[in-house]
C-alpha cells in the first residue's frame, strides 16, 4: 500500500526524473522521445491518487527540505492543488505525445534538450499545485519561468531572443519586485509562511493596506496575465506549438491563476475580502482584461496569436471568480481552471497540426481546408464550443457557476460581462472553422497530419465532452475548497 | 601537541600562511611552490575549522600574544561574530589557490611566480589577521600587509596588460590615504583614552560621551574603514583593481578583501563604539543608509553598461557591498545578521562568477567583453552551467544561497517598517538581472564561430565546488543563518 506521502513523491518527482534521464538515453531517439507519455502516466496515477485522498478530506503535510529555521519546502494537498495537479500531469501525457509528433514532423534542433526543459516545467508547475506554504509557492514559481525560457528561446534567433528578453523582464521582474516582498509582508504580518483555507490575514493587517497588498500579489503574479502585465504571453507563442499548448495554456498560466485563487482564498480568504472589499477594484480590472482582449483576439489574423489573446481573456475569468469573493464564483473560477485547460490545449494542438502539416500560421489561409482535415478543424470546433461553453462541453459547467457567483455577489454588471465575452469568444473562435468547412480554397495545399499528433488532438477534445458528465468529483472537490462540506 | 595546537589556533590561523609566505619565495619551481602555497591554505582552512568548533563550545577566546596580558599586551579575539569571516577567507582562499594551478603560469612568467604565490600568502595571512586582533594598532599592520601585498599581486598583472600598473597605483594611493585615515583616529582615541585595545576602548569610551575628538576619531577611523570596504563613493579603486589584476588574484580579492574590511566596520560600529548610542544612530542613518542605497543603484547601473566583463563584476560588487552595508545601516539584529548572511554568500557567489569568466578568458586567449562570450555557452557547457547557477544565485532566485540572504534582508527591512528600502532593494537586484542576462543571452543566443574548447577538469574543479556550495546553501541555510544571527546577538546583544 503506497501512502499518500508517496504520491505525492511520485507525482512531483516523476518529470524531474525524465528530465534527469533524458539527457543519457539521448542515443536512442525512440526511448528518449516516449520517456515523456510513460512519465506523464506515472505523474497522473499519482495525481488521481492524490485527488481521491483530498476528495476523502485526508490533511497531508511533507517536509521535504528544512531551508533554515522557520523556512522549509513542504507539500501539502488543497482541494484546488489537487485539480491543479491532475490537469497538469494528466494533460501532460498527451502533450508529451504531441511533441514527439511535432519535434519529429518539423524537425526540430536540439530534441533533447527541449524534452528535458519541458519535463522540468511540468515538475515546477507540480510543485505549485502541491506547495504546502507560500515560499514553496515562489520558489517554484520561479523555476517555472526559468525552465520555460530555453524553450521559448528554443530556435535561438533575433526574434526568440526579443521574445525571451521580453518574457523573462516581465515575469521576473514583476515576481521579484512585487510577489516576493508581498509574501514576506505576509510572512511577518502573521508570523509564518503558511496558509489555512479560511485565510490567514483576518486581523492581522490593517484593513486600510488590505488592497494594496492584494494588488502587489495581483500585479506580482505575472503568469496570472491581468492586463497591463499580459504582454509576455502573446511574445511567448514564439515558442514550439507544444509549448504553446501545455505550458502557455496549461501549466504556466494555470500556476498563474492557481497561485491568484490561493491568495484569493488561503491567504485573503472569501469572507475577509467580502467583508473589506479589498478584492472590488480587481473586479473591474478583471472585467476589463476580459473584455478587452476578447476584441483584441478579434483583430488577430495570426492563429496562435487569436488563441494567446483568447487565453488571456479565459484566465481573467478565473480571476474575476475570486474577486467575486462568493463562494460560487470561486468554484466557477476553480473548475475553469480543468475546463479551460482541456478546451484551449486542443485548439494550440490544432494550431501546432496546421503549422506542422500544411505549414498554416494565418487564419486567412485556412479557407477550405476542411475537407482535406476534417478532423482536426472538428477537434477545433468541439474544444471552442467548450470554450465558448456551449452544452454538452464542460466549459458550460465552469460559466454557468461563475455566472451564478456573479449574481450572488451583487455585481450584476459582471453577468452582462460574461454574456457580452461569449458573444465575442463565439465571433473569433467561430470564424476558424467556419473558414475551413464553408469557405472557397484558394491555393492547392496539402494537409497532412501525422498520426502521434492527430491522436492527442482528439483525445482532449473528447475530453471535453467528457468532462461535462463527469464534473462531479471536481465540483465536490471546490465546494470542499470554500468550506461547504 | 595536540594540546598546544588546539591553545594556539588562533594565532596559528595567521601565522600559517605567514611563514609559509617566507619560504614560498625560496623555491623556483612552479609546481612545488604552488604545492605549498595550497597544503598552508588546507591548514589554515582546517585550523579555522577546528576555531569554529571551538567557538562553539566556548563561544569568546581571547588568545595574548606573547603571554602579554591585555590590554597592554596585543589581544587576538575570536568570538562568533569574526569566525564568519575567518572561514570565509580562509575557505575562499583555498578554492582560488587549487584554481590558480593552472591560470597561474598563463599570466606570470615562470621566474616570479613563487614571488606571486609569496605575496598571495601574505595577503591571506594580513585579511586573516585583520579579522581576529583586538587591538586597534595592530589591526592597523594588518591592513597595511593585506593591502601591499594585494597591491603588489595586483601590480603583477602588467606582464599581461600595463594598465594593471596604474590600477595598482590608484589601489595603492588611495589604499594608503584610507590606512592614513585610519590610523589618525586611532591615534585620537590613543590620546583620549590611552588604550589600544579594542575592549578596552569599549569600556572607556563610555566615561567620554560627546567628546568632540571621540567623535572626530571615530569619524576618521569610520571613513578609513569605508575606502578599505570599498563603501560607495570611496570605491573608485575597486574596478580596476579587479579588472586588471592576473586572474587567480581578481577571484582572491574579490571573494575575499573586502570582507574582512565590512567585518571591521561592523565591529567599529556596533562593538567599539556600542556605547555612544546616538553617535551611531546618526552615522548609520545619515551617512551610511544614503550611501548603501545609491551603492545599490550606482554599481547595478555601472554593470549593465560596462562591456569588459571583470570590471561588470566590480561594478557588481559595490552594488552587493551596498546590500551589505544598508543592512548594517538599518540596525536590529534581524538585519545585521542579514548582513552577515549577504557578506558570506557574496563571497561564495562573487568566487564563483569570477572563477567562471576566468575560465572562459583563459580558453579564449583574449580579455573577457561582452562580444568575446558569444557561442561560449555552448564550448564550454560545464563553466557555463556554473556561470549561470551563480548568477542566479547573485540575483537572488530561489534555492540558491542568494535567496536567503535577499530574503532575509527584505525580511529584516519590513519588520522594521521601511518597506520602501525593501522595495529599492528589489528593484535593485531584478536590475541586476539586466547585467546578468546580458552575459547569459550572449553565451546562449549568439553562436557566430565554431570554437573547439576541451575544458579541463583541474579548472572547473574548483569552480564546481564553489557552485556547489551556492546550490548547498540555497537548500540547508540554517548553519549559516543561525551563525549569523548569533554573531549579530554578540555584536548588539550588550547594547539592547
């Protein structure tokens, strides 16, 4: 019988090992490139595991290191950790799968390397999802940004290089100046680094500097991507479409976000930020990012550059959820953060598909190419449908509670929000399809998709309308996270 | 002898590399003089090894030199507050003599080498027993043999390049005039209290309050103190001193020199003159606390526009001498033992930075600038990979040892309300990131020429032992945390 500790061992450490091995087996590409799917499996056993003990209500606390006397790297399991961990390790799988696919299908430089970064970027976004404290929480933060730049920069040209300054200056800098003095102003408000799922600051701090503090931890979290700290996302589609996928819709903005909910709701908690309205002016500022990249995605002709813009606007609903401060809206934001997740990473494997197969990055050049791909685009329509969250997909589920949040918390301004962001999501997400399937060709191009990237494509977006039925463990995991059973 | 060693280590702790430096100068060959030069640093980093393990134990030993009982006698005292710096001189010093084996004869003829090594050892010997006499007169001898003996190592570098003459001029002007300095005020606190010895002073200087020439010497002694300490604006001698001095002998005096005069100036301020509390008060406030803040910002922004990489280093090294300075500045226990915590991980971060790009200007033949770098990260993945680590550690990213001092300098400047210095010193080192990546980007991105470097492990050796300790401390702080916070309690336990 493995112990819970054990999983959490497993799940975290299984990337960091492939990221160890792959360096050594580099000789034999068939075991390097597979090294990536059979880690991805380990992590998610655990990772399910770890949900089925956090769903069973067990507190796990594991010291790992003791940095010095009232510091230590530490694990625990969150209900929200435990989502965060098995979208990440889950989705990993398929991702790893689609890599292969890519790296082979492009043929890409330096394989190795970039199979060994991305395991340690998926390693560091587990972390967070099971960091016990908040200097847990930074420090992997940290090495997630540091880990993703080699891929970013991956085809280490002019434009990589501006990209990477542009992404490391932002997401550095804003993590160094705001989030780490916030933590320790945290730290020696309360006296310890750790956080408790009703909040820990109530009558801690004056409530006059309660905003303040919230907006150095809203404008430290770059990764969370709230406007005007958003820029370094669209700069990091530069980056291989896998990365794009996993990391850049996934693990590295989903880390952002989860870190925003945790100080939303561990650190502020619910009830103290209703009580104040600290969290009021993040509600507009929410709302506008939301909308004002929706209209921004809107006159983006680039594919993966639509997508980054839609994802910008996708992550502002979570963090509008928390600023609601309503424990539905929390929930809403929590379980987008799986919804969300499994929508856009098939649309980035669509756009990855296009690129690789047919060597498409403009949305005006996807006219009528599809009959020739006709899965793909299909795959595309289901994962936007998600998204735009159209029943039966599981991004319905994630709006529908983020709605009722809104209601419940008296700002109905933000429901005509929502109403007017899906309208849109429909208009720029819509259009891509439509193109394919309705348009008229205009040049003779043939698509061809391999099969290790066709697959995963479909999978996710199958995952999708799988989720909707089966939303029930995970919605009872957030109504764990704001205090309902 | 056990027993005779083990009562005279702190003596043997200087005398060690001492003598060792009188015979060096006797051997002509290169291998054997380096040989010895590395068996005196071994012991001197195992005599201060067995110290620290004493000091655990007794916590305070005063050793009378000679059997003259202070404070007529010269008094060496090892407590745990100079423990910190002996281990770091003596432990840095070691790493950079294995480092010298090799780098050594690329830059010196054959003929003076053993006089480098000489030199190399008297300069250990002269930071080492700076850093445990307590007597203010000898301290003075100290600093003048540390200083001409690195003025010296310094000046050798012009067999390489003559510039290295002018910077061991204006090391050596402006090294004197700061000694000068020092020693007028000691010789004004001499003629009002007629002590030398620094507890001595402690206890007398009490009965003097508002003395105008206490105040005059402390305020000479503090200024002389601050040139040593490369204290912004007193640095100017710094960067090139560091830029031009052979290779082995930047990483020496870089990891090392500069400690020991910090360590000095904390004990002036927080033990020697712990009695005249508002004189101090006033002194960290208004001269020291101004001067840390715009060393932080003045050195950072000297970096990030400096092409030659050593002198980017130097300039880098004012900035974090500010850090260290400022922590003094801020005065509780929490943020002077941040200091202490800085002064040792700069040390470790600095050695390792250094040893790094000299490793790259030595294959590469050519002085270390900015375009000189590129493609470099991939010729030589290992200093590379080392170079990187360190400068992460510099610019205080988590599970390096820069961390942990960052973190606890913010810490200790939040609890003491002045999160807007907290705030300028962040701002500070993600502007250090700017100098860094930099450096980073261009070892990475750039790949112009196809350069065939076999690295050589008698090289990165000591360099991966350096960064080693950057990563150990990242992860198991708690030695030199708990080391720092308790010198910080014997430095300013008796005055609160």
């Amino acid at each position: 019988m493995i112990t819970i500790e054990n999983f959490i061992l497993i799940t975290i450490l299984s990337p960091l090992i492939v990221c160890v091995l792959t360096p050594f087996i580099s000789k034999s590409t068939v075991l390097r490139d597979f090294l990536g799917p059979i880690g991805g499996v380990i992590s998610s056993w655990g990772a399910f595991n770890i949900m089925s003990s956090a769903l069973n209500n067990q507190n796990i606390n594991l010291e790992i290191v003791k940095i010095a006397e009232g510091i230590s790297i530490g694990f625990e399991i969150t209900p929200l950790g435990a989502i965060f961990g098995l979208v990440a390790s889950f989705l990993w799988i398929f991702a790893a799968i689609y890599s292969v696919g890519y790296m082979r299908g492009n043929k890409e430089k330096n394989q190795t390397r970039f199979y060994a970064f991305y395991a340690i970027a998926v390693h560091a976004a587990l972390c967070i999802a099971y960091a016990g404290d908040l200097l847990t929480l930074f420090i992997f933060y940290e090495v997630l940004t540091f880990s993703t730049y080699p891929l970013v920069t991956h085809k280490q040209n002019e434009m990589a290089q501006k990209a990477g300054r542009l992404y490391m200056s932002i997401l550095v800098g804003s993590s160094v100046i705001l989030l780490l003095p916030a933590i320790i102003w945290v730290w020696v408000a309360t006296g310890s680094l750790e956080m408790s799922h009703n909040g820990v600051l109530d009558g801690k701090i004056d409530v006059a500097y309660a905003p303040l503090l919230l907006a150095m931890f809203v404008f430290g979290i770059g990764k969370a991507a709230l406007m005007p700290i958003h820029k370094w996302l669209p700069a990091a589609m530069v980056a291989p479409t896998p990365v794009s996928a996993l990391l850049h819709a996934v693990a590295v903005v989903k880390a952002g976000v989860f870190t925003m909910l945790i100080v939303l709701t561990n650190v502020f908690g619910i009830d103290f930020l209703a009580k104040t309205g600290a969290s009021e002016w993040l509600i507009w500022l929410a709302s506008f990012t939301l909308l004002a990249t929706s209209i921004i995605a809107i006159y983006k002709d680039d594919l993966k550059a639509r997508l980054a813009y839609s994802t910008i606007s996708q992550l502002s609903y979570i963090s509008l959820g928390g600023a609601l401060a309503t424990s539905m809206a929390t929930q809403g934001a929590a379980l987008h953060i799986i919804t969300h997740a499994a929508g856009k990473i098939t649309l980035f494997f669509v756009a990855g598909a296009l690129y690789v197969g047919a060597k498409i990055t403009k949305i005006s050049d996807l006219n009528g190419h599809g009959k020739s791909a006709s899965l793909i685009f299909l795959a595309f329509f289901i994962g936007s449908l998600s998204i735009i969250g159209v029943p039966p997909m599981a991004g319905s589920w994630s709006k529908f509670f983020l709605m009722l949040g809104a209601a419940d918390s008296g700002y109905e301004v933000v429901i005509g929000v929502f109403c007017i962001s899906t309208i849109l999501n429909a208009f720029y997400l819509m259009e891509i399809p439509a193109r394919a399937f309705f348009f008229k060709k205009e040049r003779e191009v043939s698509v061809k998709i391999p099969k290790l990237i066709l697959i995963p494509t479909l999978i996710t977006s199958f995952l999708t309308i799988l989720l909707f039925f089966f939303i029930e463990p995970f919605q009872n995991l957030t109504s764990m996270m704001v205090g309902k059973i | 002898m056990i027993d005779i060693l083990s009562k005279n280590l702190p003596i043997l702790v200087v005398l060690c590399p001492l003598i060792t430096s009188l015979f060096v100068v006797l051997i002509p060959n290169i291998f054997f003089s380096w040989i010895l030069t590395t068996l005196s640093t071994f012991l001197t980093f195992l005599f201060s090894i067995l110290l620290y393990q004493d000091i655990q134990i007794h916590s305070h030993i005063s050793y009378a030199l000679g059997k003259w009982m202070p404070p007529i006698g010269i008094e060496y005292i090892i407590d745990k507050v100079a423990i910190i710096p002996i281990i770091i001189i003596s432990g840095i010093s070691f790493i950079a003599t294995i480092f010298a084996y090799k780098i050594m004869p690329e830059e010196i003829e054959k003929k003076s080498i053993s006089k480098v090594y000489s030199l190399w050892l008297l300069a250990i010997a002269g930071l080492l027993g700076l850093v445990t006499t307590g007597d203010a007169f000898n301290l003075f001898v100290f600093l003048e043999i540390s200083s001409l003996a690195s003025v010296a190592l310094v000046a050798m570098g012009a067999q390489k390049d003559k510039q290295a003459l002018v910077a061991a001029y204006n090391y050596l002007i402006i090294g004197a005039v700061g000694a000068t300095l020092y020693v007028i005020g000691v010789g004004l606190l001499y003629g009002i209290t007629g002590t030398l010895n620094m507890e001595d002073l402690t206890n007398r200087i009490s009965d003097l309050n508002n003395n105008k020439a206490l105040i005059a010497g402390f305020g000479f002694m503090i200024i002389g103190i601050m040139v040593k300490a490369a204290v912004f604006p007193l640095h100017i001698w710094l960067p090139r001193a560091y830029a031009y001095a052979p290779s082995a002998v930047s990483v020496l005096l870089a990891a090392t020199a500069t400690k020991a005069s910090l360590y000095i100036l904390a004990r002036i301020l927080f033990s020697v003159f712990e009695n005249s509390e508002k004189l101090i008060n006033n002194t960290l406030l208004y001269v020291i606390l101004p001067l840390s803040i715009i060393a932080m910002f003045a050195g950072t922004i000297m970096a990030i526009y400096e092409k030659d990489i050593k002198r980017l280093l130097a300039h880098s090294s004012v900035a974090q001498i500010g850090y260290i300075t400022l922590a003094f500045a801020i005065g509780t226990k929490a943020s002077i033992a941040a200091g202490f915590i800085h002064m040792f991980n700069h040390a470790i971060i600095k050695g390792g930075l250094f040893i790094a790009i000299t490793s790259l200007g030595f294959f590469i033949q050519k002085r270390v600038t900015i375009n000189n770098l590129s493609g470099l990260g991939r010729a030589m993945p290992i200093t590379f990979f080392c170079f990187v680590l360190c400068s992460l550690s510099l610019a205080g990213l988590p599970l390096t040892a820069g961390f942990i001092s960052k973190l606890y300098l913010i810490k200790a400047t939040i609890s003491s309300d002045a999160i807007w210095i907290a705030i300028l010193i962040l701002i500070s080192s993600a502007l250090s990131v700017v100098y860094l990546w930099k450096m980073i980007e261009v070892m990475w991105m750039r790949e112009e020429r196809k350069i065939v470097i076999k690295e050589n492990p008698s090289i990165y050796i000591s360099l991966i032992i350096i960064t080693f300790f950057n990563v150990y401390f990242g992860l198991d702080a708690s030695l030199i945390v708990n080391g720092s916070f308790e010198a910080a309690e014997k430095l300013i336990g008796d005055l609160k």
